[in-house]
C-alpha cells in the first residue's frame, strides 16, 4: 500500500496490530526490525495527516472569523 492511498484510520489500526504482535511477542525476532520500520513509517504518515488537518482548520477557523468581524 502506498503511502498516500492509506488513510489515518488505516494507518493507526495497522499501528495498533504491529503495537499487539510486539508485546505478545507472536512475531518472529528476523520480523521485528522490519516490524519497527514500519510502525516509524506510518507514524511519519499520521503525523503528516495531523499537520495537514491542522494547517486546514486553522485556516477555516481563520475564514469565519475574518467573516463575522
């Protein structure tokens, strides 16, 4: 999956799954690095949807006040 068809719901459920493999320990230890690569990926990818939200709320809420002064 590619990292801009991937949505945040779908990036922090995949999160949340490497997140339960690792603490009970049902992965493979040659797994695990490609496992944390993984995770650092698509926390990159959350963090990056996040500052686009905000950037775009912010200026929205920027609009309305600029339109009910």
């Amino acid at each position: 999956m590619s990292k801009k068809s991937i949505k945040y719901s779908q990036a922090r459920d995949e999160l949340n799954k490497i997140l339960q493999d690792l603490e009970s320990e049902r992965i493979d230890v040659d797994e695990v690095s490609i496992k944390v690569s993984r995770a650092i990926e698509l926390i990159k990818l959350c963090r990056q949807k996040i500052d686009k939200t905000e950037l775009q709320v912010n200026k929205i809420v920027k609009e309305f006040e600029e339109d009910i002064k």
